[in-house]
C-alpha cells in the first residue's frame, strides 16, 4: 500500500481489515486483485459510469472480468 500512496493513490482501504459493504463513497475505479470481493460488492462501490476490474489468480484461473456501473 505504500507503494499506491507514492504513485499518489488517495484512498486506500485493506480487504483484511476494512468491511467493503460499509463504504459510502462511490469510486471511479475499483480493482479486486485478491478475488475476495463480491460483484455486488464491487459495483455498490461504484460511482455512475465507474469501473469494476474483478482479476482472479488463484491456480489454474487467470481470469479477469470488467463491469461498468450504470
């Protein structure tokens, strides 16, 4: 995370401690490179027209999937 606060990330919320479905603002971008987050999750935090990049790497799964909210 600290590497995101150099590159100038703002908000940074950790998935192991931090309960998602909580979160009230909305986010142009919200990536789950861990492949813990629910979809419904992930575009509730969405603000109009935000990016959900869902990436799963667990073995034998390379996947990657993108939802934009409404």
């Amino acid at each position: 995370m600290e590497r995101a606060r150099l590159l100038g990330v703002q908000t940074i919320f950790d998935y192991r401690t931090t309960d998602l479905s909580e979160i009230r603002e909305g986010f142009d971008v919200v990536y789950d490179t861990a492949a813990t987050m629910t979809i419904a999750i992930g575009l509730g935090l969405l603000r109009e027209k935000g990016i959900f990049l869902d990436l799963n790497p667990s073995p034998g799964n390379s996947s990657a999937r993108c939802s934009i909210g409404d």
